[in-house]
C-alpha cells in the first residue's frame, strides 16, 4: 500500500539491499511518480503511469522491476521509442541490475546486430529495446520472449504517435499473458487507452499531474514575429542568457541549416534529429552534456523523453506541429526544481496555434518585443496551414478499467480527457 507521506525510500516496500543502493546513487526522496507507482509495481500489478517528462519513470519501473525479477525468475522487456531513449534507460538500469547479478541487453536499430545476438545468447534478463529492431530480432528467431514477466512500455504515446503501434501490438502476442505490464506516458490518449484495456489487466492508475500541466518552475513567453526575423530574436536570446540552450525545429532541414548558421555566428552548436546517425546523436548529445556544445538544435522525435539537466532555456524556433509537444519541450528546462525559460517564437499568421497552446497549458503566453523592430501582432482570423491535427481531440471514454477502487491512486481513466480540459483540474495532485 501507498505510504501517505512522502518521507524517503524506506516504506516503499523494497529490499534492503536495493535500499542501499538507491542511498548509494544520493536519491533521498522518491519522486511523486516512484512513490506512488513503486509499492503497487511490487505487488504485481499492472500500471498506467501518467507524468510528464523527468519526473523520475525510469526508477518508478526500474526498480521494482528488477526486485520482481529477483523473485521471478523471468525476463523483464522496456519498449521505448528511439534509440537515445534506449541508452538513456540501460544507463539507469545496468548499475542497478548489475549488483543484482541481472545482464540487460540493448536492441535498437543504427547499432550493430551481430553484436546484439552475442549478448542475447548470454541470456540478459533485462531487454531495452525499439520496437522495429526487437521485431528483427524476433523473426530471425535471435530472441524469444516467452518467459519475459514483466513488459514495460515507455513513453507510449510517443510510440503510437511515432507509428509503431503495429509492432507493440505484435510484440504484445508475443509475450506471455501472464506477465505484468507497466505503461508509462505523458499524455492518455483514446489509442493508449484502447491499447491497455485490450493488453492490460485492470490496470491501477497512478498519475502525478494532468498531462497539459506545464512545469510551474518554467517561464513562458511568446514573440509574433515575421519568418526572415526569428533569427534576429533567437541571437538576442542567447546573449540574454548565458547557460544551455535547447532550440526546436519543426524539420530535420531546419534544424541543420539553424545549426550550420548558429556555428556561422561563432556558437559551439549541434543537430539532433533523424537525419543525423546513431553515433552523431550520441556525440551531439554527450557533448551537450559535457558542456561542449551550449546549444543543441533538435526536432520533435529525436528530443522526446531525453533526460538533459541543466538546461536554460529552451527556445520554440517553430512552433511544434502537435500542440502537444509545446509541453514535452518546454519540459526539458527547468527540472529538479530549478528555474528555466521557454520563449515561443510564433508568426503572424500562427494565431490559431498559440491559441490551442494557451488553451493546453490554461494560460496565456506573454507577448514580447524585439527592441530592433516592431512587435508583429497575430492576423485575425488567420489559419496556420501547418495545424497539427494531433490525435485524440476529442473526448473520450475509457472502457474495461477498473475505477473507483479502494486505492486512492487508482482512477479510471475514462474520466475527463487527456487534453487540458477543466475537469482535470481537480485531479491534479501536484506537477512536479
Ligand atoms: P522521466 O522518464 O520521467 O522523463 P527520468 O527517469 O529520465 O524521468 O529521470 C529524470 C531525472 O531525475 C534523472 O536525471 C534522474 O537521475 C533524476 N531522478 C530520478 N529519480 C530521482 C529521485 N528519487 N531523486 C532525485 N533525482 C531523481
Ligand atoms: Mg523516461
């Protein structure tokens, strides 16, 4: 059962010996997320997890995941959407599991297979993977899942909206029904739900904020300005501040013409996005982390879910295609509760966008001006030819799960929507 106050590890149901070790990687307290999904993980149940970025999902499963598989004796899989995530999660995982004598294994694709199938045949008892290079592995029969336990399925909403719910679905037959799943997202749209009702059994609810809910700790403004100027306010911006700076672009040109002209103006800039390698992904996004780099240029897809700390600001050079992402991005600043900035650069004719965007997070972006040139101001009545469509706008209702339980974490998730609705209001517990 949940501990009612958040004190440290202790009460959470674990191990001592695993108790030990999370005093020994400096975490004194679990974060919203690990406190309220821990004790439920390790009592064998299916969860939906509902939190935004770093909030800390990648121990809330670890964890307890690894003390099942202690006890299980079965194999634990985490599905995730891209390769960096992949790395991101064996970079948790591995010290962890390691001390437990547990091996894990990374499938992604961009990585050699060869290298992959060697490390299968020591049979890991943990498998990170992408979809697409575990279905590979699968078919040429590298692999096989039947005594995996435990599935985890991170970050799934980006794993539909990426278009691989034809490959979940197919690595979900391919697991045994007795297992337990742990589905971890941002946002709970009606295909996830769909999905965990189909492939989960009454899933507990546990969630730490709305999906929608930017980080309190983020300022947010807006500057209305034409195409051929954004990059006039972005080289204000960086000489405004001085620390790490993430900007978004819409394409993967973008983002390498953004990144070639950035280094034109003498910054230290690198690209990320799915145009670029594994291994250039891997080195812009270390020499970011080092502090190589002060500016990392990145798209949508090739950012969602990464775990960077000490990030500034984050600047909107385009605005996201799915509204939705405004939120992942401007995530990535202002973590461990430390302050960050988000500015929006929007055009004139973005209007109907930045309107969706204010509705999504309940508040207005504040309008800024460049001290060079006049504010533009939004064109009435005008509709961004690139509005995203997104899915899921409407409202839904969840079938199949259990709601309304005696555990006050557990709530079906048919009530309200995922979409920045007033109902959810009530619902939120804190955003972290
Ligand atoms: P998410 O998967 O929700 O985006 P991550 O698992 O990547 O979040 O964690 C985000 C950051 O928070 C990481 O840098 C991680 O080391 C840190 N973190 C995780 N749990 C704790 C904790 N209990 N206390 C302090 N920091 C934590
Ligand atoms: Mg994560």
């Amino acid at each position: 059962m949940i501990p009612h106050e958040n004190t440290g590890f202790q009460h959470l149901g674990l191990a001592p010996k695993m108790l030990g070790l999370i005093e020994s990687m400096k975490f004194v307290k679990p974060t919203p997320i690990q406190h309220k999904a821990i004790p439920v993980a390790l009592e064998g149940n299916d969860i939906v997890g509902v939190a935004q970025t770093g909030t800390g999902k990648t121990m809330a499963f670890g964890i307890p995941m690894i003390q099942r598989l202690m006890s299980t004796q079965g194999k634990g899989l985490v599905l995730v959407p891209t390769r960096e995530l992949a790395l991101q999660v064996e970079e948790v995982l591995h010290p962890v599991a390691k001390q437990f004598q547990l091996k894990t294994v990374v499938l992604i694709g961009g990585a050699s297979s060869y290298t992959q199938i060697k490390e299968l045949r020591k049979n890991p008892s943990i498998i990170i993977a992408t979809p697409g290079r575990l279905i590979d592995h699968l078919e040429q029969r590298n692999v096989q899942l039947k005594d995996v336990r435990i599935l985890v399925l991170d970050e799934a909403d980006r794993m539909l909206d990426m278009g691989f719910q034809p490959q979940v679905e197919r690595i979900l037959r391919s697991v045994p029904q007795d297992r337990q799943t742990m589905l971890f997202s941002a946002t709970i749209p009606p295909d996830i739900v769909s999905l965990a009702s189909r492939h989960m059994k009454l899933p507990i609810h546990v969630e730490i904020a709305p999906s929608g809910t930017a980080a309190a700790s983020v300022t947010q403004e807006l500057f209305i300005v034409a195409h051929d100027k954004k990059k006039d306010v972005m080289e204000m911006l960086l000489n405004q501040y001085s620390g790490a700076v993430l900007v978004f672009t819409r394409t993967k040109n973008k983002a390498r013409s953004i990144t070639r002209m950035l280094k034109d103006f003498g910054h230290k800039a690198a690209e990320i996005h799915s145009n670029r390698s594994m291994a250039q992904r891997k080195q812009a996004m270390n020499g970011f982390k080092s502090g190589q780099y002060r500016i990392l240029v990145a798209t949508d897809i090739a950012s969602r879910g990464l775990d960077v700390t000490g990030i500034e600001l984050v600047i909107n050079y385009d605005l996201p295609e799915d509204i939705e992402n405004y939120v992942h991005r401007i995530g990535r600043t202002g973590r461990a509760e430390k302050s960050g900035h988000a500015v929006s650069l929007a055009t004139p004719d973005q209007g109907s966008d930045v309107e969706r965007i204010e509705k999504l997070i309940r508040k207005p972006l504040p309008r800024m001006k460049h001290p060079d040139f006049v504010g533009h101001e939004f064109i009435k009545g005008a509709r961004s030819p690139s509005r995203g469509g997104g899915r899921g706008s409407k409202p839904y209702r969840g079938g199949g799960q259990r709601s309304g339980n005696s555990r006050g974490d557990s709530r079906g998730y048919g009530k309200g929507n995922s979409r920045g609705k007033s109902s959810r209001g009530q619902r939120q517990k804190r955003s972290y």
